[in-house]
C-alpha cells in the first residue's frame, strides 16, 4: 500500500503530481466554495494547498540535491538575481539617460534596464568592506553616533543601490559577514543596517539561510535590550566598548564587570557575537583567569576574619601577649580591608547590595521543602535582580548557587513575585539570600514488602 | 445593483460591472474624477467635488479637503462653525456618488464595495463602513485598493498565467500588491504599504520648499486663503511637469507677490526623502510572496501620483524595468471594485473568476519568553496571524499561566511587525479569570484569531478545562461610532441640503472663476471680473438659451487664464 498524505486526499491528487496539478486542483476546488460563508472550509483547503505546494517543493529540492551538491547558501549561486534573470538577458541594456523623458515609458514597458545587478551589488559591498576599517579607525567615529550614521548611509544608500536586485545582491553579503562575528566598525554597522534593511521586521532576515537566522536571533536580542532601564544600558553599553577595544584591565574593573558580562552572554548571546565578537569575550576570561580568585577568599575574611591567617602566626600570637596579638590581628585586619575588602566592596555598593531582611518585606515567601539530600546548615544563593519602571522585579537570575538547585529556584520564584520595591531602589542590584537548613526528618520508609 | 466605489483621498469614483465588463460613472459634470471636497456654499446648502475644491481657496474656512487621513481617529473637523467627523464628510462624497450612479442607472443603488488602503487598521476599516451606512449605503465587501487594481488588470489577462507586482500611490497612501493568477484564480501574495506617503506628501514637500525659496514669511502659515491658493498652484505646476520642463508658481496676497520656478532636478532634490520611503514597502512585499523580480511578469501602476516621470523614473530603477500602465491609474482601482462587485453579484460573465486576499499585518498577542535557563523577557510579540496570510483565517495557540499563583491572564492584542510589542499598535486586552491551580496544563488557554474577507479580526480564549469562552470586543478606540451614533448623525445628515445636482455644473464654473480672480491681477483680473458679471446676469435669466452659451463663453475664458497662470512659455 502506498504512503497517503492527507493533504493530497483532499485535493484528490496522488503522489505523482506535480506543483501545476496542485494549483490546478486547488483552483477548481476553490470556485466551488463560499470563502465569506465557509470559512472552515476554505482553512482547509488552503491548509492542505500549502501543505502540497511545501511538499512538491520539497520533493524537487530532493531531486535536485541528488543531481547537485552544491552548498544552498552559497553567496553568489542563492543571491544571484541574474541567475534567474538569464531569460531576459537577451534585451538591450538600456541607457539610464532614457528614464528622464516619461514617453520612453510606454514601449519598452517589461524590459530589464539593467545588465547585472548582482555585480553591482558585489562591487558595493566590496568598497564598503575596503573602507570599514578606516571609518572604524576614524576619531569622529567614537563613541559619537551621528557621523558614523552619515558615514554609513552614504555606503548603504548609494544611488547604484536604487536596483532592488542589486540591494539585495548586497545585503547578502553584508549579512554574512556580520554574523561571521564583529570586527572594527559591526558594532555601529549592525545597528544601521538594521534601520536601512527593516531588520525588525522578523521575516527579512529568513531569506538569507543559517547567516540571516543567527542574526535574526541577534537583532531579537538587540530589541530585548532595549528593554533595559537605559541607565543601566549605558553602563552595559560601556562595557562592550571595553570589550572590544580590549582596554588594559586592572583586577578591580575585571571582578566588576564579570557578572554582568557573564549575564550579558547568557541573555544575549548572538547580539554579542555580533557586536563584541567571542574572541572578545574569550580574551577578556583568559584575562580573568590570570588573576587569582581572591574574591573568594575575601569572603571568607568577612564572615570569619582570622580564618585566612596561617595557623602558626596564630599560634605565636597566642604565645606573646593577648592584648598585642589582638591589635596586631586588627592591623592586619585594617590593612587587609584598605586594600583588598575595599576593592572587592565597590562592585556590591555600586549595584546595591539589598541586605536580607529589607528583601523579606517584599518578596513573597520562599516555598521550600528540606530535600532529604541536602546537609543541614546555611544555605546562600546569589542572585542579581532587575526592577523595572514601577520598581517590580523584571527579572532574577542566579548568579552563584547554593548547592541545591530546588532551593535557588524557590528564592527566584519568591523574588520574581516580590511587591513593588520602595522608590530609590537601585534598578538593579545583587542580593545573598541565606537560609538555615534543619536537620531534614528521615523520610518515610518506601519499602515494598516482599 | 450592487457599485464599486474608489473612496479616495483626492479624488473619489464611480463604477459598475455591466454588460461583462466595468465602467465608470460620469458625475453631473461629465467627469469621472469627482474631488473629494466638500464646501458649504452662501445659502447653506453642501457642494461636493470640483466646485468645493475651487472654494477650498476662495472659501477655505468653510471648505476641507483631505479627510480621508483622518478616518478612525476621532478629530472634529470645522466648516464655518459646524462640526464633522471624517466619517461624515466621507458620507457626504458617497451620497454625491451614489446621486450620479442613480442618474445614470435610473434605480436605486442601495449596496456597494468599496476599497481601502491595504494598510488601513481595524478601525479605519470600521470607519470606511460606517461611512458607507452614513450615506445609505450597505457596504457588501471593503476591498484593498492595490488588490482592486489587481482585479482591473487581471480580469483582462485570466486566460494565461502571470504573476505581476501593483504600485498604488494615491493621494494619500502607497500600496504594493503582489499577484499570481492562475487558472482564473486571482491570487493576492502579498501586500504592504505606507498609510502616510502619497501625492499629498509631495505637495506638502514643494509647498515647504517654496516658503524657503520665495522668502515667504512664516506667519503666512496661518492663512487659510494663502496656503489654499498656493497649495493648489504647487498642485497644477507638479502636474505641468509631466508636460514642461518647468512651470511658475507665483502666489499674491495683499500686494505682495511670491514666486518659485520649479523645475525637474529640483522636484527631485526636495522629494528624495518621499521617494526613499518608496522603498520598504515593496521590498517587504516581495519578501513576503518569496517571489524574486525576475519572476514578475509586469509591474503596474496605480493611483494619481505614478503619472509624476519622477515616481516612475525611481519605479523603474528600483525594479530594473520600465513599468506598466495600458490602465488609466486614476480610475484603475473603481475599475477593479466594479469587478469586484460583479464577483458579488455573481455576474455570469465572471462565473469562473475567484480571488483570494490576505492579510496586510500580522495579529498576535504579548507573551513573555524564557531565557537563559530560568529568565522571563518580557513583552515579547507573538503573532498567530502573520502577515499576508490568506484570508479569512482562523488561528488558535494555547498560552499558559507563568505563575502558579496567578489568578489571571491579560491578553493584550497588538497589530504590527515589531518583536517588542511595545513597539506595535495594541488593539485592546481581553482578561481572562483562572481557576485555582491544581495539576500541570488545568489552567491552558486556547486563544483564536479569527480574521475575515473584510479584514475585521475576532479573538476568541477557552479555557481548556472549562470550556468557558471570552470574545473580545475592540473597543477603547475613541475612534469609532457606536451603532446609535450612527443612527443619529445618519438622521442629521439626511437633512442637510445638498447644492441640486442639475446647476452642479453652472455652480462649479463659477466657483472657477471666483478662484481665478482672486489671483489674477490688473488688467486680466479687470477683463475676467467683466466676464463674470455676464455669466451672472446670464444665469439670473433663468433662460437656457442664454445661460448655455454664456456657460460656453466662460468655459473658453476659463481655460484661457488657466493656462496662462501655469506655464512657463519654452526656452
């Protein structure tokens, strides 16, 4: 028995037809039905028509895959618009000068004006590429947007551009190469392209295969961050900037920056790639890995101040005379917070670090039960919030986890429905939620008996 | 019977499918093209069309013009001191319509298609209907206007296969249809276009130009007489350089005169901006119908303003072909209602004819997505009717609570393209209660999008487990009449008085001629002043045998110092 597709059914077809049998079938099916009286039945039948005609395509698209192996996003094969203009190659290529008398109009109406526009889409895109990097390099360039803007415009709005088929032959390219990941001058580029283009138009960008999704993907991130408090914008946006540039970074700014560049890869993964470059990114964690993690440490230092001392210093101390052992742990102390705990401070009061009990006022409760797995004990998760303009959490995500993955995910819950926090609040700010753990009881017996 | 209107922003026509075939309806001067003006004359009664326009710069506070951009908004426009809505004063151009079609017909026209900007919302449709019954006319079908010009083109061409691109810009609006028609099904693939670029733009942009040029001071703005007279001289000099290379444009006002010479190269320069926004609506549109322009067979054109060479000159550019207009494209769109209004009546001519159409923008509700593991974005678009969708369609997606603890969902519509919804237009917020929360999926909602031939959309949640059903109603929109309101204003617009049809004619002639005398100056003014006292005392006569040949000699007059106020003679 053969394979049926429902579709075909309906259209009474078998699966040797053809598009033409299909448009055939569905034309004479349609003349027979009310579409204002019968919509049910028109939906179907257009559902199945488009069903059939994705089909057939796909049908000879297997076909022709087996006779060609070509790469389909080729650049040059998929966004020829010459390659299928070939049948029309035989007309003259009219002179541009014969447009400005209108009685030219009417009898050469349907003719190509144009020989090949896919060269002279190429030919645009090459000299936007040559000038890239000197634009990028250019003082008036950064961090102002308005040249850059003008600059731009003259390449992406060039007079030979007017040529659909050759826009197109361009923006081809162009979108390739922003999605192979930034280089000097994307950054700025992706965002004007995406105004010249109508990248937010969600469709434009799926003609041009895997390159166009991945930046359909990044163009969505981008519309997402816009979202963002623009305070805070601004300040990530600076961050990019360091990014790219791959500034000199002391191990202060690094341990700063490190949540909400980690952040900024997990929400926005693809509008980075673009626009920063994983290379970028890369460089600045190798960076990051050179330092020692003191922060850590430090930590430790706050809730048990002796504790990173070495044992036998202690220990001497303990030998001379209390009094002195104590001041010289002070000192030390004192010294240890000059330099070090003040530096790693800075981060968390520029972020705002809301302590627990002014977060318990508003979140709602935490809904946890003691897993049987868990050790009894403290329990803390980070976690970095996000207000928005009613000062409501926007948003919660987890910075460091405390273990238990059931309890950091109540914490976030909780969070996420808080009340509206006071005016003032800072829109985003970090926060260590701690919890004791009780022993848990021995859970039920789950014996079978047998 | 049923009529095809094309409900314009300048200009307003008339058609019927008869004898296998559409044509145009002649209003009470002979013409097709009838301007949709609307003027309150001397003696209180209401003149529609060319004679209003006229006034538009003799009378201008009791005259209006361009209302059409105004439909589904709730802006009060002032004659004198009475108020309209846009609504209304489109009733009163579909009343001298329907005046005309019922001359011609010798019956009754009770029900008529008429056409819409592609890209015209949901309540700008709703206003175009309400219009309709304003005028006492049932409105069958509300056809998009690129899609009628489709119909006109291809009811000539339905025995072969083609595929062809339509390039409306009217007055008002830019559309772009694309067309496949096969097996006499026409089918629309895609549409797009700009609600706010059309021939009015470019006027608007020279207008602009000329008050720079010519040193005209500022406060001039505010005068209604100044800017009615120079608009319509931008009008005819924009219209000359389709003929000339050049054309003058001089305004008078108190003894001062201002003038600008306007030539191609500068016509240009100053609308370049308008022409670049040409572009995004066809690229979408092709887009959508996944068609290349190797494929097309033809472009075609539309609407008033594509007989500018510049329209034309960037059409044929961007396209890499000359265009195509065997169409007159001022009429092309009532032609293609006519058909239109054929398929309704199921004439037996075109028996055999479908037409498919879609929808112009895509319908969805917000929705909040998760990212990066357990992160919710908010304000996300999610769209079940996406644009150019075969109509009529019906979409159902199922959505979820995000809390457990919530006892709600607010189901905020939005119309539009953007990803962010904050970036589209809402249409309205249908709540829906939940029932506590027991198991996994018990609080599901099924949510449909029902989106008829019309382009008038219905949404529709069930509550999975309950079956309950909440329908929205779009309303919040301050933009639309109730069915009461249209009740009442119907009663108050019945009775005003309409100029009578058969001195429509005599009437428009002299509002001519009242028009030119403001503008002209010593002598000819003296010689036209001359010639109206006699057509006046002709027509006081009352006697046909006077007034026709006066009417003849003032025709003459007319065209005389029409040509002469325009044209530059040629270097």
């Amino acid at each position: 028995m053969e394979l049926a597709y429902h579709f075909l059914d309906l259209l009474g077809l078998n699966l040797d037809a053809c598009e033409r049998d299909i448009r055939r079938a569905y034309a004479r099916q349609l003349k027979s039905i009310d579409q204002e009286n019968n919509q049910a039945g028109f939906q179907r039948l257009r559902d199945a028509y488009e069903s059939a005609l994705e089909w057939a395509a796909w049908k000879a698209g297997a076909a022709d895959a087996e006779a060609d192996t070509n790469d389909r996003f080729d650049r040059d094969v998929c966004f020829d618009p010459d390659a299928h203009a070939h049948v029309h190659a035989d007309a003259a290529c009219t002179d541009e000068t014969a447009l400005t008398a209108p009685q030219a109009f009417e009898p050469a109406a349907g003719k190509p004006l144009l020989a090949n526009s896919a060269a002279i889409g190429r030919a645009a895109f090459a000299r936007l590429e040559a000038d890239l990097d000197t634009l990028a390099l250019h003082p008036a360039a950064h961090p102002d947007w308005e040249p850059w803007v003008t600059a731009l415009l003259q390449y992406l709005e060039a007079d030979e551009l007017v040529s659909i088929d050759a826009r197109t032959v361009f923006e081809a390219n162009l979108v390739i190469r922003l999605a192979e990941g930034w280089q000097p001058g994307h950054d700025h580029l992706f965002d004007v392209a995406g105004e010249v283009f109508d990248w937010s138009d969600g469709r434009s960008l799926a003609r041009f295969g895997q390159h166009g999704a991945f930046l359909d993907r990044a163009v969505t991130d981008a519309s997402a961050f816009k979202q963002i408090d623009p305070e805070h914008q601004l300040m990530l946006q600076q961050k990019m900037q360091a990014l790219r540039l791959r500034t000199p970074i002391d191990a202060r700014q690094l341990r700063a920056d490190q949540r909400d560049i980690e952040l900024m890869m997990v929400r926005f993964p693809a509008l980075m790639h673009v626009t920063v470059g994983n290379d970028n990114v890369d460089y600045w964690r190798n960076t990051c890995s050179f330092f020692p993690d003191q922060g850590a440490a430090l930590e430790i230092v706050d809730q048990q101040p002796l504790a990173p001392m070495p044992k036998p210093f202690i220990a001497r101390m303990r030998s001379k005379s209390g009094f002195h052992g104590v001041s010289l742990a002070l000192i030390l102390l004192l010294i240890c917070a000059f330099f070090d705990v003040s530096s790693e401070r800075q981060p968390h009061q520029a972020r705002g670090l809301v302590p627990q009990h002014v977060l318990e006022r508003h979140m709602a409760p935490v809904r946890y039960q003691t897993q049987p797995h868990v050790k009894p004990g403290l329990l803390t998760v980070a976690l970095i919030v996000f207000l928005d303009k009613s000062n409501r959490v926007m948003m919660a995500d987890i910075t460091g986890t405390s273990g238990d993955e059931k309890f950091d995910e109540a914490v976030r819950q909780a969070l996420q429905e808080a009340t509206p926090f006071p005016a003032g609040t800072p829109k985003m700010f970090g926060v260590d939620y701690a919890k004791q753990i009780e022993p848990a009881k021995p859970a039920p017996a789950m014996q079978s008996p047998r | 019977m049923i009529v095809g209107i094309d409900l314009g922003t300048t200009n307003s026509l008339i058609a019927i499918w008869v004898d296998g075939a559409a044509r145009l309806i002649p209003n009470c001067l002979g013409e097709v093209l009838t301007p949709s003006c609307i003027s309150i004359d001397d003696d209180g009664t209401f003149l529609v069309g060319r004679a209003a326009r006229e006034r538009l710069q003799t009378h201008p506070h009791v005259s209006t013009s361009n209302f059409k951009r105004l439909m589904g908004s709730d802006k009060t426009i002032y004659l004198g001191r009475r108020a309209f809505r846009a609504e209304e004063l489109s009733a009163l151009v579909l009343r001298a319509l329907k005046a005309d079609a019922e001359a011609a017909l010798g019956q009754p026209v009770l029900e008529a298609v008429i056409t819409v900007p592609a890209y015209f919302s949901d309540a700008q449709r709703k206003a175009t209907r309400a219009a309709g019954e304003l005028a006492g006319l049932k409105v069958e079908r509300l056809l998009n206007e690129p899609t009628a010009a489709a119909l006109a083109y291809g009811i000539h061409q339905r025995d072969g296969d083609s595929k062809f691109l339509v390039f409306d810009l009217g007055g008002g609006t830019f559309d772009v249809s694309v067309l496949d028609l096969f097996d006499n099904v026409m089918e629309v693939r895609a549409s797009a276009g700009d609600n706010h670029l059309g021939g009015e733009d470019f006027v608007a942009a020279l207008v602009d130009r000329f008050f720079e040029t010519a040193d005209v001071p500022e406060s001039l703005r505010a005068d209604a007489l100044f800017m009615g007279r120079l608009t319509a001289q931008v009008e005819m000099a924009k219209r000359a350089l389709s003929e000339a290379p050049q054309a003058l444009i001089h305004v008078s006002v108190d003894d001062a005169t201002y003038s600008m010479t306007l030539d191609e190269a500068m016509l240009e320069k100053h609308c370049a901006p308008l022409l670049a926004r040409l572009r995004a609506p066809i690229e979408r549109a092709l887009r959508d119908a996944r068609l290349p322009i190797a494929q097309l067979d033809s472009i075609v054109l539309a609407g008033g303003a594509t007989r500018m060479p510049l329209v034309r000159k960037m059409a044929a550019r961007m396209f890499g072909r000359f265009p195509a207009c065997d169409i007159d494209p001022d009429q092309v769109v009532a032609l293609g209602a006519a058909v239109q209004a054929g398929l309704k009546m199921r004439d037996a001519a075109l028996d055999d004819v479908v037409m498919t159409d879609v929808s112009p923008y895509s319908l969805g509700v917000s929705m909040a997505v998760q990212v990066g593991g357990n992160a919710l974005s908010f304000g996300h678009f999610d769209p079940l009717i996406e644009r150019n969708t075969v109509i009529p369609v019906s979409r159902v997606k199922r959505y979820s609570p995000i809390n457990k603890t919530q006892s709600s969902i607010d189901l905020h519509i939005y119309q539009g393209e953007a990803r962010m919804v904050i970036d589209n237009i809402q249409l309205g917020v249908l709540s829906i209660d939940l029932p506590p929360h027991a198991g996994a999926g018990d609080r599901d909602v099924d949510v449909r999008f029902t989106y008829d031939v019309n382009g008038l959309l219905q949404v529709e949640a069930t509550l999975v487990q309950t079956g309950v059903i909440h329908t929205v109603v779009i309303e919040g929109n301050p933009g639309l009449l109730g069915k009461q309101e249209i009740a009442q204003r119907f009663a108050a617009l019945s009775e005003l008085k309409i100029h009578p049809r058969d001195r429509m004619e005599n009437r428009t002639l002299f509002a001519s001629a009242e028009r030119l005398y403001q503008q002209l100056r010593g002598a000819q003014r003296q010689q036209l002043g001359f010639e109206i006292t006699c057509f006046e005392t002709a027509l006081a006569s009352q006697d046909q045998r006077i007034v026709v040949p006066a009417a003849v000699q003032m025709r003459q007059v007319l065209a005389h110092f029409n040509r002469q106020s325009i044209l530059l003679p040629e270097a």
